[in-house]
C-alpha cells in the first residue's frame, strides 16, 4: 500500500506537476514516492499589446527612466534565462535516469555473485552432509547385530516415522540457519567500509585479515580445510618444510614466495623483529636466513658468483684427448732478431710490416715444418714498455725460445724474459742468433747466461741451445728439430670434441670489422655461430680468420685466429669460455662489469677524507703534464700507459686522462679541449669530425708509430714543466776593517776584498764567526767617493747593505751570483 492511499496530492491547479521518483536504500530495497515540481510564471507580452513606449505615453506604472530598448533586452535575456533552465533541468533528468540505471545494473551483478556464492556454500553443506550421513551409515551398519537378531517391529518404527516428520523437519531447521549467516554476512560486509581491503599495521601484528579479499590460494586452502573437517581428518595440513635459496639480497615477497608463506606473515614476521619493511623491499642475506629458519626451513646460502658455474671445468676423458699442436713464444731482447728469426721460419716478410723493425704486437702464426709437424708461434716485444705482453704471451705458451744476439750477449729483456719463463714454469730453449757476425761470441752468450741460472747443455746443463742465423738460415732445421723433441717430451694432448676455451692474445676496434679479439684456443674447437663470454664481453661468432687472412669455419686446440662479433673490445689476456645460450653469456657478462665496478667503487670508498686531504696536500706542488692516448690494439694501449706513468720525479709527473682502442673520435677532442691537454694517437688516425673539432678549438694532435719517439717527446715536453735549477757561483770575500755612520745612507763597512771580485749586482751574505746572519743585496759599493760597479781582489772599499745596517768590524762579506740551469727528466 503506497504513502498517499490513492488520494491527490495538495496543490495549486495547474501550478505544479507530479510525478513519481524511486529511492533506493541498502540491500537492495526499493521505495517510490511522488514528488511535484512548481513552475515559475514567466512573464510574456501578449501579442497586440502595447508597447513600452505606448504604455509609458499612456501613463503606465513601470519606471519611466527605463527607454524601451532597454526593457526589450532585459525580456530577451530572461527568455534566454528560462530557456536554459529548462535545458538544465531535462539534462538532471536525463543523469538521473542514467546514474538509476548504473545502480540497477550493480544492483543486479551484487546480487548474482551473492546467489552464486549461496549455491556454493549450499553445495559444499550438501556434499558435508551426504559424507556424515555415509559415514554414519558405514559405522551404523559395522556396529549392527545380525539380521536375525533385528526386531522387526523397531525397525518398522523409523521408517513409518520418516515420511511423516523426517521430510520437512530439516528443512525447516536450515532456512533460519542459512538466513542467519546471511545477515551475518551482509553485516560484515557493511562494517568493513572504505576500509576494507586495506591492511594496517595492527592487523598484520595481530594476524587478523580485517575486510581484505581473500587470494586464490587462501580459497583453496579454506575449501581443503571444509573438505578434510567434514571427512573427520585433521584440519591443520602437516608443515612442508623447503630448501630456500637465499642470495646476497633479495626482495622480501620472492622470499615469501620461496618459502611458500603468505606476505603478510613474513612482515609480520619483521615487524617483530624490529624491521619496519614492506614487501617490495630488499634485505641482506642474513636477515633473510633468521626469517626462513624462523618459518621452519632450511637455507641454503647462494651467490651472484654462481652464474658462472655454467662455465663448467669439465674433466676430459683419456680415450678423448688427442695431440695437439705446441704452441712456442719467441722471447729477446729488443733488435736482437726475433722476428727476422720467424719470418726466415715462415718464409713471410713481417719484420718489413713494423714500424721502424720492431715488433709493437703479439703475433700469433702457425708454421707447418718440411717434415709436417705444426707450430704454433707467438711473437712478443722486446722493448721495455711491453712487459705484460711479454707475461702474457708467457702465460699461454708450452715452450719459451729465448733469442739472444751473439755479437751483444745478454741484455736487461733477456732477463726479464728468462724471469717470465720461470714463473710460467715452461721449457726454455736458447737461440743464440746472428752468428753470422763478425763480432758473433757465442761462448760469452753462454757464460752470460750462468748467472741468471740458465744453464745450457754445452755447459753440462739442461736447456738445449742452437746458433742460428736469421739472415741465412744456418741453424734453423736444428732450431725446429729441438721444438719437436720439446713438444714430444710434454706429450701434449688436448679435447677437440668439447666446448672451447681460449686466451685473448691481443684485441682491437677495427673500423670496419668492430671489435676483434686474436685468440689461441687452448681447449675444444672453436666454431663459427658459438656464443661465448670473454672478460666483461659477451658475443656470437660471426667470422674466424686464421693467420693467412683466411676465413676458417672452426678452430682446434693451438690455433690462433682472429674471432668477430664481440659486443666490445675485451681486455688482453681475458679467458674466452663458449656458453649454452645468449641469456647466459650476457648474464655472466653484466655479472662480471658489475663486480668490476663494485670493486672500482670500493678502491674509492674505502679512501677517507684525511687521505685525500693529504695526497691534495702533497700533490699541490707537483706539476702534471695531462694527456689522452689513442693506440690500434689494447695492447699497444697498455704498453704505452706503463712507459708513461714512469716519466716524472717528485716534481713532475704524467697523467693519462683516458686511453683506448680505436681512432680519435670529437668525444677525445671535447675531453682534451676541457683539460687542455694534446691528443697522442699510436698507429691510429684522428676521423674527419675530430680533425675538423680540433681545428677549432685548438686542440694538438700528434701520431707516432714507434713507442721510442712517442716516450723520448713526452719525457721533452714533461721536462719542460720542470723549474729551472738555481746554482750559485761565490765570486769573492770581503773583511770589514771599520764602521762608518753616514747620514741619509746609515751605517757603510770599509771593507778590503781578500779574494775574487765585489759586484753591485751580486748577491751578498754577512758572516760572523762564520755564521751567516743576513742575506741580501748591496745599497751601494763605492770606490773612494765614486760610486763603482767592481772592486778587484786587494782593493778596499765602502759597502753599505739594503734594510741592514747592525754591522761590524771583522765580519765577513761572501759576494756569490746566481745562475739558472734548465733541468730535464733522466
């Protein structure tokens, strides 16, 4: 029955209209009420009806100081008024229609998902109660008595009761129930408010889920918890307890989602340990092992370092290994004819290739001798500067041939060379070269080598040594036939049919190829399309190039090739190590930069601010010549920062800013400009931007193709940073004979020179008692009463000091110039 009983609402006629709106409240009810909407009167002038101007010319009561005009526009402009509240009032109509159906349509979801969820629910009582009632129907027929022992008439009393009470009695009792936990829920629901699917902190120290949404997962578990409660199994399932990964940081929810625990607990679980974390952020591993040995599981502490366990040392079979090519390095002194010696080898013409005759690269090559044995040959530097290439090539190599000249014996890289030897702890064996000279004494390269412990089996020892002739050839099968019986006593064996693995000789940006990195394969074959990690590079090869120029498709233990499709120029002497997949080279690659700049990072840190006020302190009167190097490989680039970071004294110093591996770019040029510094580039050429930069900024550039003039012009120009060297030359002595007080000059000394010459222009010291008490420079030297510029040995005159006049009888006058020397560094 509605609120108005069917009557009329009260009102005006035809001053309102009606019109029924619904309300609706919470659970969906509804209510509709009749509501009435007054109009305003709008004043409109009938048609005929006089106008302003005649109602005002007849006498009418409107205000006479209005002119018509006037009147007419304020009527348009209240039309246009009321013409916009209609509009405005169709368009409330309209959003209401709209806003009453978004409610329905959510109205009608809210109750779908709530009948759904009823379904459910009655679904699981039913399917709990059909398991009661098929248990208590097993145990019921266990504990029953033999058929014969059943009394009929007792067993006629249940069912004749069941049709009659049993039928609807159930029911009856589950229609208050089920409407109970309804109201129950739509109260919870209520109470929640727009707090609900928040969590606070009280909740997560308390364990409460207040209001939130339950996940998929807990769903699961609840519904497990109902299955097993209403099969009479334990409720609680029995604790899986896990072996949990824990790196060196790790986010707090993939901890959580490691252990299997919920999120919330393991914040809790912070929380109470007085860690105000949340989900997204990190912890070290240490708190992360107390939070999973708290949940009951085991740790197992991991490291960033395992990405490389990929690169697995794998322990070749016996049947696998096969011989393999000795790999040799020539070792020398510098111009003692190493690579003369190979070229005769190879019957190839390399020495004619560098710069000036000496070799400023590692230089791999492979020899087949007449008799078919493989070589592999690595040819190293003998100036001072390429100390580590020497190591390096020391590092990979199977037998050391130590070159040494017989006309010049054994010189400082001889040494160094027989010491890189030692540590490789790798055979040695002497070749004494240019026995074709007049000067040639192979006995003294011999005696000579006693005393670095190298003991030749002419000497009774057991190092073999040949003399050999470069430039005619004498000596060399000798010098061959030697390597042999070497290679066979070390029995060398190698795996072609595994991963390869190999040492980056030496390393380059070639314009047109990218980087390019010479590698000798130690281990397995290195074939075209592998994907390998080398250093902090990673790549896929693209092309091998052997010695000859030639593109190869593979290459075996000992052979040195050149390897395209490196991402960067890697560093000379890193270890290239061939991978499953792309993912894991560059995993291991960003594994590898990192470490090294974490390790940069920590050299840095862990100097304090004493420290670098100190070295500040110290290194404000030391003088830096600043410049940027260019080289064509990295290990040229290398050689050439060492020799420089030599140069200098407690004075002076060199400072390379930056170096690399490629030609001059504008970015070196714009680096340069901002330091003033000059540009060396070694083997490389400035492109045309960075010509055309350093044209306008006035940057210098200046290229050298032999490592001896590029060290001799940085020693001149950081000589040149050096003070000149004050000396000072004593060119007479004077004895005060008496005092004279002279006004408007001040005290004046009558002196006798007793030895050299006094000049105005020198420097004087007043000696007493051989002490020097002052140091300064003449007022004035007079002869008689003539002002003089020199006064002979034996001659006396007068001296009078500038600002000093405490003089005495009997001092001691020592006259001395000074004189600048310019310096230069050794």
């Amino acid at each position: 029955m509605s609120d108005q009983d069917g009557k009329k609402p009260l009102g005006l006629s035809g001053g309102a209209r009606s019109g029924r709106v619904n309300q609706s409240f919470s659970r969906g009810r509804t209510k509709s009420v009749v509501v009435e909407t007054k109009r305003k009167r709008v004043m409109v002038p009938k048609p005929g009806a006089p106008s302003a101007a005649a109602q005002n010319a007849e006498g009418g009561k409107r205000d006479k100081s209005v002119p018509d005009a006037e009147m007419e526009r304020r009527l348009k402009a209240l039309q246009n008024a009321k013409a916009r509240e209609v509009e405005e009032a169709e368009e409330r109509v309209k959003a209401e229609r709209e806003r009453e159906e978004e409610r329905n349509r959510r109205r009608a979801e809210a109750e779908a998902k709530e009948r759904e969820e009823r379904e459910r629910e009655e679904a699981l009582k039913a399917k709990a109660e059909e398991d009661e009632r098929r248990k208590a129907e097993d145990e019921a027929r266990r504990n029953a008595p033999p058929p014969e022992a059943v009394d009929p008439t007792a067993a006629a009393a249940p069912a004749a009761a069941g049709p009659r009470g049993g039928g609807k009695a159930a029911p009856s009792r589950r229609e208050p129930e089920r409407d109970n936990k309804r109201n129950e829920r739509g109260r919870a629901n209520d109470g929640g408010g727009r707090r609900s699917g928040k969590l606070t902190v009280n909740q997560a120290m308390s364990g409460g889920e207040g209001g939130r949404q339950r996940s998929m997962a807990a769903m699961k578990r609840k519904q497990e918890r109902q299955r097993q409660k209403a099969m009479g199994g334990p409720v609680d399932r029995e604790k899986v307890i896990r072996d949990v990964q824990v790196p060196e940081t790790i986010i707090v929810s993939e901890l959580a989602n490691r252990m299997s625990e919920r999120v919330a607990d393991v914040v809790k679980a912070l929380m109470n340990n007085g860690m105000m974390i949340t989900q997204n952020q990190p912890i070290d591993a240490d708190t992360a092992e107390l939070i999973v040995e708290e949940f009951g599981h085991r740790v197992q502490r991991v490291s960033d370092a395992d990405v490389e366990d990929v690169i697995a040392a794998v322990e070749d079979a016996p049947e696998d290994l096969v011989p393999r090519p000795p790999v040799i390095t020539i070792m020398g002194h510098v111009d003692h004819g190493k690579t003369s010696l190979l070229d005769k080898i190879r019957q190839a013409n390399v020495v004619s290739g560098e710069a000036g005759g000496i070799t400023q690269h590692i230089g791999a090559y492979q020899v087949t001798t007449e008799s078919g044995a493989v070589l592999s040959f690595l040819d190293t530097p003998g100036h001072a500067a390429f100390t580590s290439m020497r190591a390096r090539g020391a590092q990979v190599t199977d037998i050391v041939v130590l070159v040494v000249a017989a006309d010049d014996a054994v010189m400082p890289q001889t040494v160094e060379a027989i010491a890189h030897a030692k540590a490789a702890d790798v055979p040695m064996i002497v070749a004494i070269n240019k026995i074709d000279r007049p000067a040639a004494d192979p006995q003294k390269v011999r005696t000579d080598l006693l005393q670095h412990e190298v003991i030749v089996e002419a000497m009774s020892g057991e190092v073999q040594d040949v003399e050999v002739s470069a430039m005619t050839g004498d000596g060399l099968p000798e010098l061959l036939e030697a390597i042999a019986l070497q290679a066979e006593l070390l029995e060398l064996k190698a795996n072609p049919k595994r991963a390869a693995q190999g040492a980056v000789i030496e390393a380059q940006l070639d314009v047109g190829r990218g980087p390019v990195a010479t590698v000798l394969v130690e281990n397995g074959t290195l074939k075209q399309g592998d994907i390998f990690v080398v250093g902090e590079q990673w790549g896929k090869v693209r092309a091998l190039v052997n010695d000859q120029g030639d593109r190869v498709q593979e290459a075996g233990p000992s052979v040195p090739v050149e390897v395209l499709g490196l991402n960067g120029t890697p560093e000379a002497g890193d270890v290239l190590n061939v991978v499953e997949t792309e993912a894991q080279a560059r995993e291991i690659a960003e594994y590898r930069e990192q470490a090294a700049k974490d390790k940069r990072a920590a050299a840095g840190a862990a100097t304090t601010l004493d420290q670098l006020l100190a070295n500040a302190k110290a290194d404000e009167n030391v003088a830096e010549l600043q410049i940027v190097v260019k080289a064509d490989v990295q290990g040229s680039a290398e050689a050439i920062v060492q020799a420089l970071e030599k140069i200098g004294n407690d004075e002076v110093r060199v400072r390379v800013l930056h170096y690399g591996v490629g030609a001059i770019t504008e970015s070196d040029i714009g680096l340069a400009e901002a330091s003033g510094t000059p540009v060396i580039g070694f083997n490389v050429r400035a492109n045309a931007p960075a010509r055309n930069s350093a044209n306008q900024k006035g940057v210098e550039i200046r290229y050298y193709s032999v490592i001896y003039d590029l060290v001799d012009d940085v020693k001149a120009a950081a000589s040149g940073l050096l003070g000149a060297e004050i000396r000072e030359n004593f060119i007479g002595y004077a004895t005060i004979k008496e005092v004279f007080k002279v006004s408007g000059v001040g005290n004046v000394a009558g002196c006798l020179v007793t030895e050299g010459v006094a000049r105005r222009s020198a420097g004087v010291r007043l000696l007493r008692d051989d002490v020097v008490i002052h140091e300064g420079t003449l007022k004035t030297l007079k002869r008689f009463k003539d002002e003089v510029k020199e006064v002979q040995s034996g001659q006396e005159c007068g001296m009078a000091f500038e600002n000093y006049e405490d003089i005495r009888p009997d001092d001691v006058i020592e006259i001395f110039e000074r004189e600048e020397v310019e310096r230069s560094l050794t």
